[in-house]
C-alpha cells in the first residue's frame, strides 16, 4: 500500500471531513430558508398592498359584478403603480424558487456527503481508498462550486498533480 495520503491521515479523518462538509451546506441551506422565508414575508406584504388598493377602489354594483369608480378621494387607482408592484412580487417568487431549487441542490450534496461518510466508517479500511472516494464524489458533483469559501479535496488534489506535473 503507498502512503499517498501523507503522514497521519486516517479514514476517521476523511470521515470526519465529510461530516464536516456535509454540515456547512446544511448551514448554508438553513441561511438560504431565511433568505426565501424574508422574501416570502415581502411578497406576502406587497400582496395584501395590492388587495388594499384593489378594494379601496371596487364596489359592487348589482347583478353585473365589480366595478373600478373612482378611489375615495375621487381619483382612479394608480394602474402603473399597481402593475409594477405585481412585476416585483413576480420577480421576488422567481427567486424565492431559485433558491428553493438552489437549497435543493445543497441538500442532496450533504446528503451524499453524509452517505459516503457513513459507508467510509463501516466499510473501509485504507485512508487511500477514503481519499479516493471522496474525491470521485466531489468530481462528480461539482463541490468546488459549493465551497467558495475553502478548498475541497478534489481541489487539493488537483492542484497537488498541476504541481507534479510542473517539477
């Protein structure tokens, strides 16, 4: 067996390591759960705005059903106002599903991440093997993307063969 794994790496260690990525997505979709709640909150907001300035101007007159008569202050309903708050509620549930669609996305890589840690736990042995898978799951998932704040294995590897490859 070759030591690639340097001094001191254990399988525990990878364990461990993914544990810990898988702990930091589910932090950042707990962040991104806020984000979408607040965002929600506004469009519930502006939506009762709109229910508001919509009633202040409708009455029902009869059989033929509502009608827009002047506000009460004898003016018409402020139609260009009304129709840019409707964009902005439209453009708000647009990223509120962006990030649902996002928050998604981070969970099933944690989910993996906490997989391979578990399987890494029962059923493997060599820290080059663990290595290996760790780094074949963050390929394969693109983890990099999701970790613009450190580096991932498969970035240290990559970099540790650029480097090799250079001597």
């Amino acid at each position: 067996m070759s030591d690639d794994t340097g001094p001191g790496l254990s399988v525990d260690e990878f364990v461990d390591y993914c544990q810990t990525q898988a702990g930091l997505l589910s932090g950042r979709v707990e962040t991104m759960r806020t984000e979408a709640d607040d965002l929600l909150s506004e469009i519930d907001a502006e939506m009762a705005d709109i229910r508001d300035q919509l009633e202040a101007h409708t009455t029902v007159e009869g059989p033929d059903g509502p009608s827009t008569p002047p506000g009460p202050d004898g003016t018409d309903p402020d139609i260009d106002a009304l129709e840019a708050l409707e964009r902005e509620v439209k453009e708000k549930q647009l990223l509120v599903e962006a990030k649902q669609t996002r928050m998604q996305i981070f969970q099933d890589l944690a989910a993996a991440y906490t997989d391979l840690a578990a399987e890494l736990q029962s059923s493997v042995d060599d820290a080059d093997e663990a290595l290996d898978r760790v780094v074949r799951l963050e390929a394969d998932n693109d983890a990099p993307a999701y970790f613009d704040d450190r580096q991932t294995l498969v970035e240290a590897v990559t970099d540790a063969s650029s480097a090799d490859d250079d001597e």
